[in-house]
C-alpha cells in the first residue's frame, strides 16, 4: 500500500506568487513522490506568508494540517525545503518534532528526512531553524536599511499615503527596471489640511469641532464620507505636512512636499500638548456664548469654573412674554462642598467677559504704542553675536590643535627612522599634551554651539511671541467671537475670580517681554512713519453703568488705568 502525502508550499511575498514560486515547489514534490512510489492525496499552499513573523497558529493551512496528523489522515509530510514549514527557531523546530511524534514522517526534496533517534538529530533540527531565523533578520535588515538609505535620498517607499498627497509616476525606476511611485501634493485635499491646521491654531478648534465644521460644510474625505476626528487628531500630529518623508527613525526634508509651514506646525504641537490634562480634571472647552470658558478658576477654593445657564420668562410691559438665557461662570466646589469655600456659586458671563476685554484691550493699546521694527532688531542681540564669536573662535582654537596633532605624527615617523631631534619621551609627552589640548578643544567648541543654540531658540521664541502680540493686538477690534474667543486663550494663561468679581488676570507673556515692548515704543520721529501701522486704544468702554473698572499692575501695585464698566477690581501678572 503507498503512503498517503500531504505537501505545503509556501511563499512570503507576493511577488514570488508572481515569479510562479509555488508551481517550482509542486513540481519538485510531486517529482519526488513518484520516485519514491508515494500517493500525494492534498496539497495546500500559503501565498504572501512569512513563516518568520506569523506563528504556526496562525497560520490556517498548517493548522489543518496538523488536525488531519491527529486523525491520522496521512503518512507523510513532505515539502520542497524545510523552511516551508517557518523560519522561527523558538517555535518551527518543535512543531517538526511534534509531527514526527504523531506518527507522521517529515521530508524535504532537498535535505531529506527529518528524524529524531538521537541528539544530534534534535540538535540539527535546531540549528537548521535557528540558521533559518537568522537568514530572515540579516534579509529584514537587509530590507530595512535599503528602504531608510531610499528616505534618505528622497524617495517615497510605500505604505499609506496621508491625507493631502497622491502617488504619481514621474519615470523613477527600481532595480528590477520596474517604474515606483512617488509623491505629490494634491492641492485640493492640501487646502483641507491648511484650513484644519488655521482653525485649529488660530480659532481654537478642537478635532470634534472641527469634524463638525468640515461635515456642516460639505468638506469630505477620499471615501466621500466625513473626516472623523481620529483622523484629524493624526493629521494635526503629522510632522510629513511639514514638507519631510519619514520611514522609521529617518526624516529627509523634502520642500516640494511641504504643504503646513514648521511653525504653523510646531504652534500646533504646542496648543495640543497644553490641551491635555489628567485623567478626571475638569476638561478645557469652548462656548460659543463665554469668551473665557475654560480659563476662569474660583480664587477662593482654587478650581476651575464651569459654564452654565439657567432661564426665566419676563412679561413685558405691553404682555408680551420674553425667555431670557443667562450664562453663568460657576464654582461646583461650593455646591458640592458647602462651607469649604468661601466665593460666590457663580459669575455672571457677561460681565466677567466684559472686564477681562477693558483690560486685554488696554493691554493691546500699550502692545500698538512699540515699534515692532526697534522690537525685531533689538531681538538680534549682542548676546547672540558674541556667542556666534566665540564659536568660531574655538573653531579656529581646534583647527590649530589638530594642525599641531599632524605635525607630531609626521614627528613621531622621523623619530622612529632616528632622524629626529627630539627623543622619544620628550615626544610622548608633546603627544598626550596635545591629546588633551585637542579633547578640551572639542569639548569647549560643543558647549559653545549648545549655548549659542540655545541663545537662537530663544530669540526664535520671542520673535514668535512678538509676532503673535503684533497680530492679535490689530485684529482683536474686528475679530468676530470666535476669533476673539482662541487669541484671549492664548494670550491669558488664567482668570482668578473671587468675591465682588475682584480679578485677577495672568498673561501668557513674561514680565520682561512686556518691559521689552515699553522700552521699545514710538519714538517722536518714528510717529508719522508708524502711524499706519498704528490703532488708537478704545478710549472708553460702553456700559450702562457709571462705576468703573480700576486695573492694578504687579510691577508697582498702583492704578494703572480707570475705566467706566460695571464696579469692579482688576489686577494683571504677568506668567509667561
């Protein structure tokens, strides 16, 4: 009676399927079948799968296989190489012996049988899959290196292509002479990228927000469907809109892919990491009926306050009924803690808004009054020169240093050949002082360039922080609510509200950034040359009511400004 065969072919890409890979292995099974007289009674075949990172259970076709070995459907076991079966030596040298153990004898059309009647046969099955393990790291590396050295040298290697770009084919061939693709903005799907990136930074939306504004506006994605705010929390966390291909480890600056400005994108990063909070504290969010919602805390009790609203029905003098809404800042805490704080329950929006905007808008007259040209070049600092100085001084110090480094090695070849002056200790002594000269040197030369880095991120910081003041101070008159909405969060850090509406309001902008400013303000022949670029301040705030707002600075604890509005103490410190 002949022995019943089951055979497994197996591929790990999809292009050996194409190279016809599973008919060479058939071919050789069934070769080998018949000239041993055995009857192949099922074949299976695993096409694109990695016998080194899929384990045996995961793989259905050895699974069934294994499942007709315990029912004892077949003799044999036979595959073109033993690699077939996997390539992990932690896991396939077992499943072997497993199947040996079952009754079932395991061959290769090339190695031959694989048995078990003494340790050198365990060992060798081992090491034969260890061998194997090993061949698919080194091709791995192999694969992973050619891919990063390809993003090195600006070339698009695959995978999913992010929201914003397309594949083209612009010619580039691989080593096969097969044409690849490459990558290119797609303007439209770009321009839906620049709206999310400004909303969010400059109208402080957030990713359901602004889910909700693409969906209101018909704004959809590749499959016709909505962006979901998953989608864009990924889009707003991608550094490649920056104009860079990244694979792995590896960024390669790529300008013709560059669809957000660094940074446009680097405020973003900065806005996200500021919205995270810790598990159960009270989330930050936006209304579009409080200027301040998320910003304001009880400065009794310390917590934030939350928004609320209640209603009421008026009746008119003429007997028509009115519903009217008031919204409310309130302090939770009190409620839920009665006798642990001492403030009020709540405050009124209307008018805590209203106070903190006289002294935000007061705040931006001072900001108009400076000359942002004196301010910008001022920020080229003589700090900065002299570092860039010394820099370059050390430079040229290490230059010399291993000048001297060359010379004594041309030295030490004359002393060897006895054709020197100097004898040997006396240069090896010169060798080790210039050893230690060269590694001083170096070691200043690092410090320096790290100090002077740190000096250009600064100054790159506050020429972002003028930017940013300059900008919001023009356009905050003319700003509708929800502009109006994102700059005061940007521009106040916190609001301490306590009883009697007593305020106090922190900057997100230093003390000495704001001295900076005054310093630098308009002088008498600068007026005309600047007046255009110049907004006179609000001189007065409309109200219905003749008390007045007195606004208190940190500097000097005395009156800075009186301004008519509802009775009320601000003070302003500065966080930064």
């Amino acid at each position: 009676m002949k022995k019943r065969v089951y055979t497994l072919y197996r591929v790990s890409t999809l292009g050996q399927v194409e190279k016809d890979d599973i008919p060479m292995q058939k071919e050789a099974c069934r070769t080998f079948a018949r000239e041993h007289g055995w009857n192949i009674v099922k074949e299976f075949s695993e096409k694109g799968v990695s016998g080194f990172k899929k384990s045996a259970k995961q793989r259905d076709q050895l699974q069934q296989i294994q499942n007709a070995a315990m029912a004892g459907e077949f003799d044999i076991l036979l595959v073109f190489m033993f690699d077939r079966l996997g390539r992990r030596d932690d896991e396939t040298p077992f499943v072997v012996e497993w199947f040996v153990k079952q009754g079932i004898e395991v061959w290769s059309t090339q190695e031959g049988q694989q048995r078990f009647d003494n340790h050198v046969d365990k060992l060798m099955n081992y090491i034969r899959y260890w061998q194997a393990s090993g061949e698919s790291i080194k091709t791995s590396v192999r694969t992973r290196t050619r891919m990063e050295q390809l993003t090195e040298e600006g070339h698009y290697t695959g995978g999913i292509v992010a929201f914003g770009y397309r594949r083209v084919k612009n010619g580039r061939v691989n080593k096969r002479n097969q044409e690849v693709c490459d990558l290119e903005i797609d303007e439209q799907e770009a321009a839906v990228v620049r709206l999310i990136f400004q909303k969010y930074v400059y109208e402080g939306y957030g990713a359901q927000r602004l889910c909700n504004y693409l969906c209101e506006h018909n704004i959809m994605g590749r499959d016709g469907k909505n962006i979901p705010n998953v989608s864009i929390v990924r889009m707003i966390k991608n550094k490649s809109y920056t104009g860079y291909l990244i694979n792995g480890k590896v960024e390669t600056e790529c300008p013709q892919l560059r669809i957000i400005e660094p940074e446009l994108f680097e405020r973003a990063q900065e806005m996200r990491k500021a919205r995270k909070r810790e598990k159960g504290s009270t989330p930050l969010k936006h209304s579009s009926r409080a200027l301040l919602c998320g910003k304001v805390f009880c400065a009794h009790c310390g917590n934030r306050l939350t928004l609320t609203s209640s209603g009421r029905t008026r009746t008119r003098a003429d007997g028509s009924e009115v519903h009217e809404t008031r919204a409310r800042y309130s302090c939770h805490y009190k409620v839920r803690h009665p006798g642990q704080c001492d403030g009020q329950s709540g405050y009124g929006v209307t008018k805590l808004d209203g106070i903190v905007e006289s002294v935000v808008r007061m705040k931006f007259a001072e900001v108009r009054e400076c000359s942002k040209q004196k301010l910008l070049e001022e920020m080229q600092a003589e700090n900065l020169d002299q570092a860039r100085k010394q820099v370059e001084k050390l430079e040229r110090d290490l230059q010399t240093r291993r000048q001297e480094q060359d010379v004594l090695k041309e030295e030490t070849i004359l002393v060897i050949q006895g054709k020197s002056a100097l004898d040997r200790n006396m240069l090896a002594d010169l060798v080790a002082e210039n050893k230690a000269a060269v590694a001083q040197a170096h070691e200043a030369l690092k410090m320096a360039k790290i100090e002077l880095q740190e000096i250009e991120t600064s100054i790159q910081k506050a020429k972002q922080t003028c930017d940013d003041l300059f900008t919001w101070a023009n356009v905050y008159e003319d700003a509708d609510f929800g502009q109006r909405q994102a700059i005061l969060h940007q521009f106040i850090k916190e609001i301490r509200v306590g009883r009697d509406y007593d305020v106090e309001i922190i900057l997100n902008v230093s003390l000495d950034e704001f001295e900076e400013f005054k310093a630098h303000a308009w002088f008498p022949e600068d007026a005309k040359k600047g007046q255009m670029e110049r907004k006179q301040a609000p001189k007065n705030v409309s109200s219905g009511s003749n008390a007045s707002i007195v606004v208190m600075d940190e500097i000097s604890g005395q009156s800075l400004s009186i301004m008519p509005k509802t009775i009320a103490h601000a003070s302003i410190t500065y966080g930064g």
